[in-house]
C-alpha cells in the first residue's frame, strides 16, 4: 500500500499561482494582487502582464514589503487594456478607489492651497483654499506648495487692492464697517462705502497682479494718482499713492523672477534605502516654494522607475494643476506614456523635459539641492527613529521574541466627561503612519469613565482591523486589564504584545513605568532610547485625541451656550450673532459692545458676557 501525503495549503497556493501567470497574455494592462479574503492588495500597470506579474515571484526579491506583499497573495486579477497609457490611467482610478496598503500612497496626501477670487457680483471675494474642485466658482492662481506663501500673498493682496475677504453671510449681514475696513485691509463694499465700478478696478488689479502683469498696474496707477491730483482729489490720490509704493516694493522683492513660464520642477534623489522627491512650484516665472515627499518605495529600483512612480502618484492622488512643463531630474521609462495620461486626466496638454538650460536649469538645480538636503536631515531623523527601535527590542528581549515595527497606540480625551474623544496613532520604523491614523467619538457611556471609552474604542477597531506588533496603551494596570479582555473577548489576545506606559512618580515625564500582562513591570532609566521611542508614540496619540476632543467640545458649546442664558430668547440670540457676524466675533466683543445691540441692555449685556468668558 502506498501512502500519498496530501500537500499543504502554501504548495496548493504556489502550484495555483503558477497556473495562473503561465496563462497571462504579453500584453498591456492592469494586475490586481488579492489576498485571503479578495481585499486588493496592490494594483500595477504592465506593458506585459505575464512578464511583469512573473517577477513578484523571482527568488532574488530583496524588499521586505515586496516579500510581504507576495506572502499575503493568495489570487491575482488582470484587465487588458489597448495601450500602456490606458493603463496607467485604469491603474490610478483603482488606486484611487480603493487605496491599496502596498501601493505608493503619499503620507503627507493634502491637496495643495491656491489663492482665488470668487464669481459673486458685483462685490468678489479673496480668498484661499485647498483644492479646485472644494470651494465655489472662481478664478484660481496658484497652488502655492505652502500655506504661508499662500496667506502671505493674500495678506499682500489685501494691503495693495482692499478686496474683501469675508464669507458671503458676513458680508450679507453687516451693518457698519468692520475690522479690515478701519485697518485699510478692505474698502467696505458691504455698507456701499466703495462703488461697484471702483471695487471692479480692484478686483483687476489683483487679477493682473496675481498672473505676473506687474508692469501694466504700475502705469495705471500712476494715470490715476496723477487724474486725482488734477482733479483735486487728493484723498484718492494718495491712496493710489498708497498702492504704488507697495507695489514697488513687492517688485524689488521680486526683481528676481523676471522670467516668464510655469512648471512643476520634479527632482529625485536616494541613499541608504531612503528615497526623497522635491516638488518645486513656479508660475508666472515666480518660485512659489516647494515641498519634499519620502515615497515607501523600492529604493534598489532604478531612480527614475521610481520616479516614474511617484509621477503618477502625485498628479493623480494630489494636486488637481497640470503646469504647462514637468521637469524632471531623470528621464522615465515610460515618458511619452505619463505625458499622454496627464493630458488626457487634466484635458491640457503639458510638455515633460529632462534636458533643460538657462533659468529652467537653475530650476532644476535648485530642486536637486533641496533633495539631497532633505535626504540628509530626514536620513539624521530616520538613523535616529531606527536606533529607537533598536533599543525596544533589547529592553524587549526578556518579554517576547516578536520583531517589533507597527505600534498603535491609544488615549482617551475628554473634559469632565464633556466630548469623550479616542485617539489611535501608527509608527512603524518609517516614522508616524498618519494616513492609518483614527479617531473615535465615543458614545452611550457614563461621563469620565476613561476605562469605558477605552473598551469600546478597542473593541471598535480590533472587531476590523488585524493588530499590530505592538499595542500600546496610555496608561496604568487598569487600562491595560481593559485591553486584555478586550483581545480575550475577541480571542487575539496572543497575536500582539500589549503594554501600558504609565507616568511613574510625580507624573513626571521620563519617569513612566512600562505594565505587561505576564511580566514584571520595567522601569527605563531617562536617558532610555526606547523610553523615548515609547514616550514619542504616547504623546502623539494624546495631541491627536485633544486636538479632536476641543474641536468637538467647542463645537457643541459654541452652538448652545446661549441657550442658557437667562432672558436670551430666540430672537435676542438671532440679533446678537446677525449684530456681530457669528460666535466667533461674538466671542471677542466687549460687555458695553455687547450693551450697544438693540434688546440687550447694560444688565443682560453684563450676564452674556460672564457667560462667555467665565
């Protein structure tokens, strides 16, 4: 009798695997890698899908998230498409959609700030915001890759033009001038103090000014001080005066960017298995500024395969501004590919260059500097974050074999049991992970029962989410027996290693004491790198639930302090924030302001005002 050992589940995985690529066709497309329970994996663009799905499963894969990534395969999906640029696009619509954890996600995925003026009429808004696509119809000038050179350039504005910057119901609502009007930060439009024809010169100005025609401001202004000053009319004139001599000191400030063009100047950069990309923004000839990313890529891959990556990334996931020119530090292998899928996204045609002179040059030198520069302090940042790691794992010796790299950690904020708020923040030897980042309102529980809101935001997220290496918990035995039966209930309690960092004598930092479930507490000296690993984490989940829990509590005081104020009805809190514009500026008047609105009086205006600020 022959015995035949039945074959285990990984050899039933590979043997189908295999099946499967030998069938793929050579031809363009898009792979899905699905795992155990069909959750999309990763999603990639081939040129060839049999060829490029084939080599996830060469034996010289050195990457670990490549070698995690195969592991968890357990099917793969393809859809053909007639060209490699169709699949590119297909490509970032999945990814989009579905946010796959292996795929290239920024961290830092904001979309960028832009200055814009407003379609209302006759009196337009200034203003700015991030995203075309998230505020009303308007003109956009931008995007400005900070949000200082954004408010910094609509401050300027203000000072030159006086365009108004209120919301649409503030304006609605004023009856007298406000704040920007006594500062020459705006001419009134709101109470009629500015003709519509005059505030339409204005808003021209700013628009000119905004798209690099200085120059024709300049010659203008000049005709209308002059026109002012025959006519007698020397109030205009010197405030055209006024608006001339900003406008010659923004152009010295500027005598710099004389050039004409706008680009986005893309460079990369690697070393010592950590890749950074530069974005550096101009328009209108002007540097806008730039900003540096830390792609999780592959960084043993060709640097302009990577950059070729991010590209993508970036234009599809990012930013909604397609420039007239991309450049870029190296030449992609799938140039003419990208550059067909932008235009077709955008509907603009943009020009991709590698081989640039002159200014366009020294763009892009520039943009290589502040690379390497970022690369070396982010290097510093990361040796530094690696040695932490490092450290737990010793002091962790004697309390598990795991290899410790993802933690999440939790805190609870609230105030009196006012707005409970739980926080969940993620590290990994990367650094924080704050795409993965949660927040929880926390309900139906008694006020202030910190153990409570810690049991239901555990439960919460472990009921979907698999654990992490390390659970670490912010605070004493208490909540560390909250956790535990938690994970019991849910039966994973052995699939991580759960630690609570307590503040040690006097509460005072660098004193925390590390709880276990089955070890003796460890108490880590102040100078301890994994105690300042540990003291990072739980920090940052604590800014995280606060920074939530006042939002949330300010919120929902703001929205019903005055309703319980003796002898504020309805309609005197109707006239109290139509008076000042909203709780905001409510919240800044003064007791006899406050007296000065219509129904209120000295003695009423005396107890709103110990309402607000007591």
């Amino acid at each position: 009798m022959v015995n035949v050992s039945a074959s285990s589940p990984v050899d039933d995985k590979k043997a189908r695997l295999k099946h499967l690529i030998q069938r793929l066709p050579n031809l363009p497309g898009v792979y899905k890698m699905l795992g155990k329970n069909g959750d999309i994996l990763y999603v990639g663009k081939a040129k060839s899908l049999k060829s490029r799905v084939n080599s996830y499963f060469a034996k010289t894969i050195d990457h670990p998230k490549t070698r995690a990534l195969v592991a968890r395969i357990h099917n793969i999906e393809t859809i053909i498409t007639r060209s490699e640029t169709e699949a590119l696009l297909l490509e970032q619509n999945l990814i989009k959609e579905h946010r796959p954890p292996y795929n290239v996600l920024l961290r830092d995925d904001k979309s960028y700030l832009y200055v814009f003026i407003s379609a209302d009429k006759p009196y337009p808004r200034l203003a700015y915001g991030r995203g075309k696509g998230n505020h009303q119809k308007g003109r956009f000038f931008g995007p400005f890759p900070s949000a200082h050179a954004a408010k910094e350039t609509l401050v300027l504005m203000q000072k030159m033009f006086q365009m108004r910057q209120c919301t649409n119901t503030f304006f609605k609502q004023r009856k007298r001038p406000c704040l920007e009007y006594q500062i020459k930060r705006c001419r009134a439009p709101c109470v009629g103090l500015v003709s519509p024809e005059e505030y339409s010169e204005d808003v021209n100005n700013t628009i000119r000014f905004l798209k690099g025609d200085s120059g024709d401001i300049h010659s203008t202004l000049i005709e209308k001080m002059e026109g002012a000053a025959e006519a007698l009319d020397f109030e205009k004139a010197v405030f055209y005066r006024d608006q001339l001599s900003m406008l010659r000191e923004v152009q010295a400030r500027q005598a710099v960017y004389t050039v004409e063009g706008e680009a986005d100047v893309i460079a990369i950069a690697s070393q010592a298995g950590m890749t950074c990309v530069n974005v550096l923004t101009v328009r209108g000839g002007r540097v806008l500024g730039g900003k540096n990313y830390f792609p999780d890529v592959d960084s043993s891959e060709p640097l302009a395969d990577n950059l070729s990556a991010f590209i993508t990334s970036f234009y599809f996931q990012v930013t909604d501004d397609l420039p007239a020119e991309i450049i870029l530090s190296h030449e992609l292998p799938d140039q003419n590919a990208v550059g067909e899928a932008l235009a077709t996204h955008f509907g603009s045609k943009v020009v991709i260059k590698t081989s640039v002179r002159e200014h366009r040059s020294e763009w892009l030198d520039l943009a290589k500097l502040n690379t390497n520069n970022a690369l070396k302090t982010k290097l510093g940042d990361y040796l530094e974050l690696h040695a932490r790691f490092g450290a737990l794992k010793d002091v962790l010796t004697n309390v598990t074999e795991r290899t410790i790299d993802r933690i999440e950690c939790f805190d609870i904020s609230h105030t009196m049991g006012e707005a409970t708020i739980g926080s969940c923040v993620v590290f990994d030897q990367g650094g924080s992970r704050r795409r993965d980042y949660r927040q929880y309102a926390i309900h139906d529980i008694q006020g202030g029962d910190d153990y409570a809101a810690m049991k239901q935001v555990l439960t919460r997220r472990y009921k979907k989410q698999p654990l992490p290496d390390l659970l670490l918990i912010d605070g004493g035995k208490g909540q560390l027996g909250i956790a535990k039966e938690v994970l019991t209930e849910l039966g994973i309690l052995g699939d991580t290693l759960l630690i609570s960092v307590a503040k040690g004598e006097g509460r005072k930092a660098g004193l925390e004491v590390l709880h276990f479930i089955d070890h003796e507490p460890l108490d880590l000296p102040m100078d301890s790198k994994a105690l300042h690993l540990l003291m990072h984490i739980r920090d940052e989940a604590h800014r995280f639930a606060i920074t939530a829990h006042r939002k949330k509590r300010d919120k929902r005081r703001s929205s019903s302090v005055l309703e319980v104020i003796p002898g504020l009805g309805e309609k005197r809190r109707r006239d109290l924030l139509n008076h000042f514009g909203g709780m905001q500026q409510l919240l800044g008047a003064s007791q006899q302001e406050l007296a000065g609105v219509q129904g209120i009086g000295p003695v009423l205006a005396k107890t709103v005002y110990k309402v607000l600020h007591e």
